[in-house]
C-alpha cells in the first residue's frame, strides 16, 4: 500500500490518464472537423504522449511548491519525512535533498543502462553471423507486431541502444554532479531543490515515451534521425523518439543552471576557485555546455516532428528546405555533447588518482582549465561529423583544425596523469583499478581520434566500425569505467558499508580487458570495410571471425555488469560496514561519517590547505570541519564573521544568499 | 661518485623508459603499418586517391603508436615500480606539484605536431580533389535501397559501375528519395548523395575517382536510408578502357528484342530487382512470380486482378493499391519521369512472363 502512494506509482498513474485524454482530445477534434479520426493516428499519439509526459510531472508532485507558491501560501524550506515510511520511500517521491535525488539519477542511470545493454546484446547476436537471421524469429514478431522484419527491428534496436545509453550517460553526469558538487564546496543542498526534483522527474516520462517509440513501429533512423529519412520515411515510432529527446532536454538545461549557480554562489566563504576540488571544475565546464547546446538537439528535433505532423518543410529539399541544415543543428548539440559525458568521467579519474597514488595531483590549474579549455574548443568542431555530407567543400578545411585542436587540453590531462603517478606510493584498490583502466580505454579512443578529424582520411573512416570503436573507447574510457570506479569509490558515503573487493576485482578483470578485445576489433572491421548501422554483412569481406569474436565479447562485458549488480545488492546489505575514511582521502566528504547525515555538514568547513596535498604527511589537512577549535591566536577577519550568518545554504533554501 | 649513483638512481629511470617508449612504439608502428601494406587491416589500395590516403594512414599509425606508447609506458612503469610495498595505506610519494615548464612543453609540442597534421592533410585532400580533363562524367543516383549509374557521353544505364582502368571517373551524385552514401572501400573515399533540388539550388554532389587496378568491387550504401540499407549495394567493375567502350555502347544501344526481354533489360538497369524478387520470396516489395494475372488483396480489404492497368498503375502510382502485408510509401513515385511509357509497357510484359 505505501508503495502505490509513492509520487512515482501516482505519477505513471497520471501520465497513463494524460496520454489517454490528450489522445482522445486530439481524436475527438479530428472526428469533429470530419476527418478521419484514427488515420494517420500520429497526431494523437504524439499529443497524447507530451501531455501524459506532462501529466506525470504533476502526478508525481514536482509542482506541488510551486504552485502554492503562486496561490500565496509558503511552504517550509524543510520537507517533513514521515519516521514511519520505509526508507525507499523518499527515493520513489519527491524529495528535495541533493544526495536523494543523486542517488535517484544513479538508480534511473543503471536502470536504462541495462536496457540499453540488452539491446545490444540483441544486435550482436544478430551481427555474430553476416545473413539477417535472428531478429528474423518470430518471437520478435509476437511482441513487437508482424510488420517488423529482421532488418527493420535491428535498425530501431542499434536507434534506442544509442539514444537510451546517451541517457544514461546523461542521467549519470546528474547523478555525480548533484550528490558530489555540494558536498566537495561545502554546501548543504544544492542552489534550486525544487528545480533540481524537477531536472531529475522529467526523465522518468521522457524515458517511457523513449520506450514506446519501440512499440509504435520503432525508428530506422539511428539516434541521429536525418531527415528525409525521419521525416518522410520512418515510421512513426521517430516521432515519439524525438519527443522523448526533447522532454529529457529539459533535465539537462535546468539541472545544469542549478549546477553553475551552486558552484558560484554556495562554495563555503573563503573556498577560492583554483581551490575547489578538480571534480568541481570537470562539473562545470560540463553545465556550461549543456545550458548552452541543449536547446539545439531539442530544437532539431521538435523541427523534425513538426514537419512529420503539419508539413512544415524545414528539411525538405523540394520545398525549398535543407537536410544539411538539420545535421548543422542536430550536431552543434551531439558533438559537445560528449565532453559532457566525458568531462565528468576525466574529473573523476583526476579526483581520485591523487588518493591512491599519494601524491598531488600534477599541474592541478593546467588540468581544471583544460576541462573549460575542451568545453570551449568543443563548440567549434560541429562539422567534422559532416565531411561526407555535402556541405560546402571548402568548410572542411578550417573545421580539420578546430578538431585537431582538441587534442591539445586532452592530451594536457593525460600528461597530467602520467606526472601524478610517477614516482608515488600506488595502490590497487578497484576503484584505482577502474581508473587505470579508464585512461588506457580513453587513450586508445583518443590516439584514434585525429584521423577521423583528417578530412582525406575521414573520407574512408567516416559511417564505418572504426567510427563506433572509437567512441565506444571514448565514452566507455571517459564515462563507463570512471563511473564504475566512483561507486566502488563513494558507496560508503550512501549505504555505511564497503562493496566486495574480490568481486569488484572479477568484475574488473572481466570488463575491461572484454572491453579492449571489443573495440579493437569493431575499429579493424571497420577498417577492412564494415559499415555502420547494418543488419547483414558481406561475408565476402572475410570478417565474419571478427564479428563473432565482438560478439562474445560484448556478452562478457554483460555478464561483468551482471557481477557488478550483485555486488551491489548484496554489499549494500551485508558488505563489511566501512568506518569512516577508508581511502584516507584529504576531500571533505570523507571527513563526514559514513553515511552522510542528512544535512551534510553541521557548520560550515574552512579551507586551510591544498586538496591534493597527499606528499606531505605533516602538512594542513585540506579542510577544517570544525573551525570554531581553531587555535585562538587566529585573527577574526570579517569573512569569519560571515561565516556565521552565510552557511553555504544550510537548509534547502529557494535562494542562495551570501556575498 | 656517490653524487654520480644518485645521479643515476634518479634520472636513471627515465632512460629506461624512453628506450621502452621507443621499442613499443617501433613494434606498434611497424606493425600497423605492414598490416596496412599486406591488406590485413585495409582493404586493396585500388584508386589513386587510395595511394594518397593510405600514405596519411601510415603517418597517424605511427603517431597513434608513438603517443600510446608514450603515455602506457610511463604509466606501466609507474604501476610496476612506484607501487606501495609494504608500507602503510597513506605512505606519501614523491612530493612534487607540477612544472609550468613541461605543462608549456607538452602543450607546445603536440599542437606542432597536429597542425603539420592538419596542413599534411589539406594536400592529401587538394591532391585527391585533383581534376582531370578527360574525366569520365557519370551520374551517380541512389534510391531505397538501389544504385543507378548514368554515363552521359555514350547514353548507358546500368545497375552496375563499369569504369575503365586509370581513367579519372567525375561521379555527379544525387539521390531521389533519402540521404544515401557512396563508398568503394577499395577507393577509399566517401560522399553522401542528397535529394532533389529546389529552384536554383543544385543538390548534385561531386566525386572524383581514378580506378589504378583491374576488379571486382562493391558499392556500398554508407548513410543508414531505412531497412534495406545494409544490402544497398552494387557492383562495381574497373576494366581495360577497350572493354569499357564495348560495354557503354552495348548498354546504351536501343533494345530491339522481344518487348519482355526489353523488360527484364529495364527491371535489372532501373533496381527494381532491390526489392521484388522473381522466385517467389517475399522481400519489401510483393514478389512477381505469380502476380500477373492473380487476384490481389489489397490493404483496404478488397482486391484485384493483376491486369496490364494494375500493373502499370502500380508503377506510376505506388501507392494508390496497396498489396496486402506491404507498406506504402516505400516504392519511389518518379518512374512516369525516370522511363518512357513504351520502356513501362515492356516492364509489363515482363511481369506477365512471371505470371500464373
């Protein structure tokens, strides 16, 4: 019973009655004005969705505040939780904590990996032989409806396997930026709590419309839907897909804005920006791009859906329309878009080699500006993914040095990396093993990179399994493999215990190796001739061994996950309760007990050292938790008075207030 | 001496490495390098822009090895000998920071090497974009999910591109419904194929190729253009100059034979054969063993005799009469433009050989 009265339950309760009545609205209006209600049946369904996905959001009760804001009434900037709900109870409502609704961003993130990772596995069974033979089964007919052929399945499953793992990805930078951000500068929530629930429910609709696309005639348009392909030739499941996009673009853009406005304004007073931890830095060169980009995919995108449903012909080259200007816009969007995936993933790997190499973190402003530095450059490299597309020839030239240039900053981080690990004291803990392994994986996507941005060699490498290896190595080595090490890292601080080493150790020793035995050989098919994005292969090109050696490995690094998923439950149940800093880290979330207490720190923290300063066992800690202590002959300046009055946020406070 | 161990003990470690980063990389270069010449990681070098690309391939094999060795092996070196040993959990390492001057030398050096990269690139592509004067013109047209091939100077059509030997080909691309991909592995070089025009805007796309090696290659469709796209090939022949002239005038003369075996001569050139197959196996279109002269159900759930006015119907009109079990929207609508009435009556005829 408590379960069915949690906000989730209540919300997919509403948006199922929301799609319902926008797409009775829609069908009744077109009965109405006598045309014929059910056919074409996409206007509806497509209404239908955005007002379910809109229904859901005031089902759950995101609105709630602000709508009582409006009738004048004011709410208390503390939400009451009731002793007497099960401890999930907050985790599947509205909740305005900045660790809950991390933890509810991870939750959703691991959620939709999975699913995202069962497609594959469909497709690569599919791929294991060059005939399209198995999505041809007719158990795929019974679900998904007999009009699907094997080709057409695969295409909508290779379509979802990279929208939904673009969702996780981005469900996992929330996850990391929102339980992470406030808790390294000090502050007790985050600058927006109700925008920050608001950014994390819009994509549990989002999600579900995302989903359904697969049961509403799929998408043979890859994640990258081109028009005229998506406007006049898929079916209608593009339209769904698209919508979904747009609705999960709303996360990105409002969570984002609460990530820059916390880091600015919510560091405790005296926390200089160079002083942040490095994490802090990769969060929000991150925002930046997404507060900026986003509005172009979700523009792209909406452009698409108009023109499926009232014949606006933006992309329509006999109209007078362009399908060059889609790409332009789609990809000003989905190329920066991976620095945000991988930003957050670099952040990682430069916030905890310093605690397991025991050394500083080499070059710390080099590394902390080379994350703005990636940001930046990133808007400049759009095109490189259209150097086949037929955009102006001459474009190519300046867009082969702006790409290039990227590998400037990134390669300033790997250097950086190298000089942290040299001559320390290293450990091999499985989150230092993720990382190491993260930045071989990132390196070989990496090293493969400039050839792609080289115009003439582009033109062979371009739309090939070369192409998919080498972000597979980015996205896996820059967010994947990071990701994995900040849980195995930071699962004390949510659940009191230590997740298991040996398993943790097998699921490494399983995954990446996998991992690297896959990609290397997508990056030679691809080579030798394989394109992307088809269901069968000429088994003349002689790479039918290949594609089952990909195949197995990619059912290795699923079986990894599954171990991995074990490991969780059962740790975060009977794991081995882990007392205070088991890494012996210098951050201020490790001088908080395990698990942090629900307003985080009891009084505000002074810096009174570097973060990463792990060479000098004599040296200031990198912050004092407890400043009132402070030997007395420390002159009271007027920002220790302020400190007083300005806690950094210390209740979740629709404003920040401060300097 | 006692300075001249320390000496030792301190740099010396860095030799070590910078003889492991040259060894690795020599190993990893030279062996990308000779994967590439023996076909092993690329496919045969078959044009003269292969030559040239695959030059530049050889230049970034060798700086993918050199910067992975660089960074592995400091790393692995780092793993193997600055690991914990026995001391405790938060023994300090060697307490240093960071060094503005190595930060400014790798920020220097690697953007010195990108940018000879990016200008060694820019020749790459102004030699491969090289025109010829005697460029053989033709027109490259992509459609769900097959290939035509028009060359203007002799009046052929086909389904296959036959290019003479060491002659530069000028490929004039557009498509007629989505966005569609030329590529020849063998060429190496990629363009994409973009619809229809509007106005004075020209959508047709340019590509220049010179064939340096007799063969058989395959065409193969590299923009994801709907479910059919993977088997959106074709056959590509490069042949002696002599062979090729025989082969245009052959395709491009009149048909004077029977009107079906015009037909079937039309149905193979226009890539009708992408999606109905004469054997009775259903593909995206229905198949045409059997069909003339049957009944049709229709998706309204009516049907219809599949006389001469339903078939020709159905190619000018596609999707007035929907097979049962088939999708509309899926056959191009622009065969009234693409054939003569008398080349459609012939196509007829050729079904109806296939009929009951």
């Amino acid at each position: 019973m408590t379960f069915l009265s949690t906000g989730f339950v209540r919300g997919l309760i509403a948006q199922a009655l929301g799609t319902l009545a926008g797409f009775a609205f829609v069908t009744g209006i077109r009965a109405l004005s006598g045309l014929e209600p059910f056919d074409p049946v996409e206007p509806a369904l497509v209404s239908g969705f955005a007002v379910g996905a809109l229904a859901f959001l005031f089902g759950v009760g995101v609105f709630d505040d602000w709508l009582k804001w409006t009738r004048g009434i004011s709410t208390s900037d503390h939400q009451e939780h009731d002793p007497e709900k099960p401890w999930w109870y907050r985790y599947l409502s509205v909740d305005f904590d900045h660790k809950v609704i991390g933890l509810q961003y991870g939750a959703a993130a691991m959620l939709t990996m999975g699913i995202g990772g069962s497609l594959a596995l469909l497709f690569r069974t599919e791929l294991a032989t060059a005939n399209v033979d198995f999505l041809e089964h007719f158990i795929f007919g019974q679900i998904f409806g007999e009009d699907h052929t094997g080709a057409s399945l695969f295409n909508t499953f290779i379509s979802l396997h990279g929208m939904i793992m673009i969702v996780t990805m981005l469900l996992g930078v929330g996850a990391l930026s929102n339980y992470l951000v406030p808790l390294m500068i000090g502050a007790n929530d985050m600058a927006f709590p109700r925008l920050n629930a608001f950014a994390f429910w819009v994509n549990i609709p989002g999600a579900i419309v995302l989903l359904a696309s697969m049961f509403a005639g799929g998408f043979d348009t890859g994640w990258t839907g081109y028009p005229p392909n998506s406007t006049g030739y898929s079916a209608m499941g593009v339209s769904l897909f698209m919508l979904a996009v747009y609705i999960v673009g709303f996360s990105s853009i409002f969570g984002s804005l609460n990530v820059i406005v916390t880091i600015f304004r919510m560091r405790v007073p005296g926390m200089k920006l160079f002083e942040m931890p490095i994490f802090v830095w990769a969060a929000m060169a991150t925002a930046f791009i997404q507060l900026i980009a986003t509005q172009f995919i979700g523009l792209s995108f909406l452009m698409v859906i108009l023109q499926r449903l009232f014949g606006m012909n933006f992309f329509d080259s006999t109209a007078g329309g362009s399908p060059v200007l889609f790409q332009h816009l789609f990809w000003f969007y989905s190329h920066p878009a991976v620095y945000v995936f991988i930003l957050p993933g670099l952040g990682l790997i430069s916030e905890l080699l310093p605690v397991f190499v025991r050394k500083p973190l080499f070059g710390y402003k080099w590394v902390a500006l080379s994350s703005l530095g990636i940001a930046l450059v990133g808007y400049f490299v759009w095109a490189h993914h259209m150097f086949t597309a037929g955009m102006a020839s001459y474009l190519r030239v300046p867009f082969m040095y702006s790409t290039l240039l990227v590998a400037i900053p990134t390669g300033v981080k790997f250097f950086s990396w190298v000089g942290t690990m040299w001559r320390g004291k290293m450990r091999f803990d499985t989150p230092m093993l993720f990382v190491l392994g993260s930045v071989v994986v990132f390196l070989l996507g990496g090293v493969t990179g400039p050839p792609n941005a080289t115009v003439a060699s582009n033109l062979h490498l371009h739309d090939t399994y070369w192409v998919v290896g080498h972000f597979h190595n980015t996205m896996f080595g820059g967010f994947m493999f990071p990701w994995f090490a900040a849980i195995y890292y930071y699962f004390p601080k949510f659940t009191g215990r230590q997740m298991n080493e040996f398993w943790g150790k097998l699921h490494f020793w399983l995954m990446v190796p996998a991992f690297l035995v896959m990609s290397t050989y997508q990056m030679l098919t691809g080579l030798l001739g394989m394109r992307r994005r088809i269901a069968g292969y000429d088994a003349a090109l002689g790479i039918e061994g290949y594609q089952v050696i990909v195949t197995w490995a990619g059912f290795l690094i699923f079986f990894a996950v599954i171990i991995f998923a074990i490991n969780f439950v059962v740790s975060a149940r009977r794991g081995e309760v882990a007392e205070g800093n088991i890494w012996k880290s210098r951050s201020p979330i490790w001088q908080l007990p395990n698990p942090i207490p629900l307003h985080n720190y009891e009084r505000p923290f002074r810096v009174v050292g570097e973060p990463y300063d792990y060479g000098d066992p004599n040296g200031h800690p990198y912050v004092d938790l407890d400043p009132s202590d402070d030997a007395p002959d420390e002159p009271t300046t007027p920002s220790d008075s302020e400190e007083q009055q300005a806690p950094g946020g210390a209740d979740p406070a629709p404003a920040p207030t401060g300097d | 001496m006692r300075s001249l161990v320390n000496l030792i003990k301190r740099y010396g470690e860095y030799v070590f490495v910078a003889i492991f980063v040259v060894l690795s990389t020599y190993a990893l270069g030279a062996f990308l390098t000779a994967g590439a010449a023996n076909g092993t990681i690329l496919p045969l070098q078959a044009s003269r822009e292969a030559v040239e690309i695959d030059e530049l391939f050889n230049v970034q094999f060798w700086l993918i090895a050199f910067f992975f060795s660089l960074i592995v092996v400091f790393m692995l070196w780092s793993v193997i000998f600055h690991r914990r040993r026995g001391e405790d959990d938060d023994a300090p390492g060697e307490d240093f920071e960071g060094n503005s001057t190595l930060e400014i030398v790798w920020t220097i050096i690697p953007l010195g090497i990108v940018l000879a990269l990016a200008v060694y690139g820019g020749s790459v592509l102004s030699n491969i974009e090289r025109r010829a004067t005697d460029a053989l013109e033709v027109n490259v047209i992509g459609q769900r999910w097959a290939w035509r091939f028009e060359y203007p100077e002799s009046g052929a059509v086909s389904s296959d591109l036959v290019l003479p030997v060491d002659r530069q080909v000028l490929l004039r691309m557009r498509s007629d419904d989505v966005i569609h991909s030329f590529w020849v592995p063998e060429f190496r070089v990629k363009q994409d194929l973009l619809p229809a025009t509007f106005g004075d805007e020209d959508n047709t796309r340019e590509l220049r190729i010179t064939p340096t090696i007799k063969g058989d290659y395959k065409v193969r469709c590299a923009e994801l253009c709907g479910e059919l796209h993977y088997a959106m090939l074709a056959d590509v022949m490069v042949v002696e100059p002599e062979e090729f002239e025989t082969w245009a005038a052959a395709q491009a003369a009149e048909c004077d034979l029977e009107a079906a075996d015009c037909g079937a001569r039309w149905v193979e050139q226009y890539g009708c054969t992408a999606c109905h197959s004469f054997d009775g196996t259903q593909v995206v279109g229905p198949t045409w063993l059997g069909l003339a002269g049957s009944q049709v159900l229709l998706d309204d759930g009516s049907s219809v005799l599949a006389d001469e006015i339903y078939l020709e119907t159905s190619i000018i009109n596609p999707n007035d009469q929907i097979h049962e079990g088939f999708q509309p929207n899926v056959m191009p609508v622009n065969f009234e433009e693409q054939l003569t009435e008398e080349q459609i009556a012939e196509i007829v005829a050729f079904i109806q050989t296939l009929g009951e």
